[in-house]
C-alpha cells in the first residue's frame, strides 16, 4: 500500500504494457530453451509435448511482438533518446554502480544505463520478432536466407537473456525502491530524488506531480 508523500512514477497502461512484456518474454525464454536443449526438453511435458511447446512458443510471440509495438511508442521519448552531456557523463561514471562517484550525473525519467537496456529490448526484439515470423512463415524465401534466421535467433537471445538478468538485478535488490514503480507506481520521494532527479525536478516545476494523499489530484484511483 503507497504511504502519504509517495510519488506516482508509472501509470497503469505503462505497467500493463511492462508486464505483458516482461511475462511474454520470460517465457518465450523459457520455451524457447525447451526447445533447444534435449535436456530441457521435459518443459513440453507441462504443454501437451513439443507440439505444444512450439504453439505455445510462437503464440506467444505474437503477443510479445504487440507488446514491444506499445513499449517502444510509450518510451521513446523518456528512454529512447540520449541527452547530453549528462548522459554520456552517467556512462563514464558507470552510474555510480561500479566504483564511488562523489556526484553521479543527474538522470530524467530513465538514466543512461536504462536507456541502453531499453534500446537493447528494441532492436534485439525486433531482431527476434522478425526472425521468428520468417522461421515461422517463409513465405517462399530463399532457402538460404531463411536459414540465417535461426543464428540471428539465437544471437538476438543471447544479448537478451544476458541483459534480462542486469535488469532483473537492477529493478530488484540491486536498486531497493524500484519494484514498487512497476507494482503499483508509487514509489518514495527519495528514491525519486536519487534515481531520476531531473524528472522529478520538471514534474515540481510543471505542477504535474502525483502525490499520494495530497488534496487535487485524481492519482489515488489508479
Ligand atoms: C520479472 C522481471 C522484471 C522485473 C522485476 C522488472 C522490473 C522493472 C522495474 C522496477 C522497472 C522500472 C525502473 C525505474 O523506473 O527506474 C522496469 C522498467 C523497464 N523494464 Fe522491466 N522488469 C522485469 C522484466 C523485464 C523484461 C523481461 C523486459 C523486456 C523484455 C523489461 C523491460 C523494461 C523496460 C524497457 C523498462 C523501462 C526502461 C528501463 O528501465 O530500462 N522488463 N522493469
């Protein structure tokens, strides 16, 4: 439950779509490794065998496909562009993760390191979804085209599945505060003023802050 003074971070179409995302891919990882891996192959037994496994699979990586359509729209503007010099300051700081930084540079709504994880889930999922669809339906292509589509599936797979295990660090243990932003959108002032400083400085400035509890703003009923 938000406790009075928290701040709204994420609305709930931007958590729907995070999660659709996030729950597509975890398990096209999931039964795309069961369909790799002889060893794995046991994951077909929970989906009716290996026939199963591949509907399942290549389903649910439509919805995937959908849910990177509405993820790249709702966040390119805040995590799809870099700005400078701030950014490019963040990234030879490392954020501040690796080594002590006396003053990290400030972010907005996502830091330098979002923004490359963001782009990331971009191109490797469009990578992923084309590869797919192509592997899926050759539509008559050249033969030897379509099999460059199985590497670059397992390429764009390596890059996220590495990445998808930053994120999950990050937007855990690694950075306690974050979760709540993609639970229920409401996280704490001081998370904000130390994970996204700018974004809360232009939301006081414009006005447009969510506060929990605060009189005037509709934010409660979401
Ligand atoms: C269960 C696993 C996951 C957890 C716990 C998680 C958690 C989070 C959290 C807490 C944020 C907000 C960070 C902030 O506002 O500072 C976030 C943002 C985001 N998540 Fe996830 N996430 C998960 C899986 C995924 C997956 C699988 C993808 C992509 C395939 C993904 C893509 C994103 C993107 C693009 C953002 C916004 C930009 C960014 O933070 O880089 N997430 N996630």
């Amino acid at each position: 439950m938000p406790e009075k003074g928290m701040i709204k971070a994420t609305d709930l179409f931007e958590r729907v779509v995070h999660w659709m995302l996030a729950g597509s891919c975890i398990l096209l990882f999931i039964t795309g490794l069961g369909m790799m891996f002889r060893e794995l192959n046991f994951i077909g037994s929970f989906m009716g065998g290996l026939v199963g496994l591949k509907y399942v699979h290549n389903f649910t990586g439509i919805i995937f496909i959908v849910s990177l359509i509405l993820a790249t729209r709702m966040w390119w503007r805040e995590a799809g562009r870099f700005e400078f010099p701030d950014d490019l300051e963040w990234i030879k700081q490392a954020g501040g993760y690796l080594w002590h930084v006396d003053h990290v540079a400030e972010a907005g709504k996502y830091n330098a390191g979002q923004k490359m994880f963001f782009l990331t889930v971009v191109g490797c999922g469009a990578l992923m979804g084309v590869t797919g669809l192509i592997m899926w339906f050759p539509m008559g292509l050249p033969m030897g085209l379509v099999r460059w589509m199985y590497p670059l599936h397992a390429f764009g797979f390596v890059v996220l599945f590495a990445f998808f295990f930053v994120h999950l660090y990050l937007g855990t243990i690694g950075s306690p505060g974050s979760l709540p932003a993609m639970l229920n959108g409401w996280v704490t002032r001081a998370w904000a003023k130390t994970q996204h400083p700018k974004w809360l400085k232009e939301m006081e400035a414009a006005g447009k802050l969510e506060v929990y509890g605060e009189e005037n703003k509709e934010a409660v009923s979401h």
